[in-house]
C-alpha cells in the first residue's frame, strides 16, 4: 500500500452500542486498525477511540470492503467476543458484485489458502500447504447485459482475502478487486463491491442474540 487516501470522517455510522460493545458501519477505503507509517494512523478504530477511549478491536475488514465491524468495550468484552469469533459463533453475510454470471444458484466454495511470500498480501490457492477454507454462497441477481452477478457470501472459516480469492479462484473476480481482477474488471467499480451486510452472535454478557444489518451501499 503506497498512497492512503481515507475517506473523510463524517461521524460515525453507529449501528448498535451499549456498554460491551459497538458496532460501527465502516467505509470503503479506510483501514480497520493503523497501517504502517503517520500517514496510515487514520482507521476504524482510532476514530471509534477519539469517542470511546476503551474500544479495541476484535476483528477486521479489509480497506476496500464497507459494512459491519464489530468493536469491544474494555479487556474483559475483548476476551469474550475474540472467543465468540474463534468459536465460530458470529455468523456473518457479506454481499459482493463479481463479473460474469455464475452458474450454480448456490454452493460451498472450499479451496485451501496461503499466503503468497514475495507478493503479499496476496493470497494464493495451495492444495499442498494451504490452510482449510470455506465460503457457502447463494445467487441473488444476475444483469446479463452488465454480464454480472450479485451475491450473498458466508465465510465458514476467516481466512485472509478468503472471499475474494475463492470467488476469483471460480472465475468470478468481485469487480473493483485491485488485487485479483484484472485491469478490464477492476476498471468497472469505482472500489471493491465487497459489503460486511449482516452479522448474528450472541450478546457476550446477556446472551441475547444480536442480529445486525448495514444497508448495502451498491
């Protein structure tokens, strides 16, 4: 990552707080947490910190991916939540548009995944070293003049790039993808339309299941 322009801060998208926890509609092209260098400090979470100074990460989003984060409130709520995520207990959906028409309604992507070293960030399929990986989908819409597809995404596993490297890998690049589409398909989004669109876990204290949603923004 070279050059870092955030999107301008205009409040927080607050879409539910108590005292445990926070859940903030993050924008595309802001980092989770700081990046390397003064000029990647500005992030989710240093602007949640300006007005909640206990908030700590549990989890993030890639840069370009908009939606749902989930923030902890103290040490103890950031014990509970990482173990509800270690724990597949938060149970999330994304909604992505990707080029071409896919040609199953729905399935289950599983593609093992690795880190590619000389290219990172870059993920690369490795049915040899690999780790174990799976995203279910299902078809929403597909626009045969566009020659695209709209589709709900639930990530199994949380590996890195997961999404986006499993749909690359059945041919159907998320269009914006500066990493892996190609110039024609990242040429027709004006960012990666990668949405976090619904999140669903139980509540760390109460144990009351929370159901959030972000409107989609594409």
């Amino acid at each position: 990552m070279i050059d870092y322009h955030p999107p301008a801060h205009t409040g927080l998208q607050i879409l539910y707080q108590d005292d445990s926890l926070i859940v903030v509609d993050k924008p595309a092209g802001l980092l989770s947490v700081p990046g390397r260098g003064a000029d990647k400090q500005d992030c989710m979470i240093s602007r949640v910190q300006a007005e909640f100074p206990d908030a700590l990460t549990v989890h993030r989003l890639d840069m370009g991916t908009s939606g749902i984060m989930v923030i902890a409130r103290g040490k103890a709520m950031e014990r509970a939540l990482s173990i509800l995520f270690q724990t597949r207990q938060v149970h999330k959906r994304y909604v992505a548009m990707v080029a071409g028409q896919m040609a199953e309604a729905c399935g289950e992507i599983n593609l093992p995944l690795l880190t590619d070293w000389p290219n990172r960030p870059r993920q690369i399929v490795s049915f040899e070293l690999g780790k174990p990986s799976s995203t279910r989908y299902q078809v929403l819409e597909q626009d045969a003049v566009a020659n695209t597809t709209r589709v709900e995404l639930e990530p199994i596993t949380g590996r890195t790039h997961q999404l986006r490297v499993h749909l690359q890998a059945l041919g159907h690049p998320i269009l914006g993808d500066e990493l892996y589409a190609s110039a024609e398909i990242l040429a027709q989004a004006p960012r990666l339309l990668l949405h976090a669109a619904c999140i669903h876990f139980p509540h760390p204290q109460s144990g009351t299941i929370l159901t959030i949603r972000s409107p989609i923004p594409f």
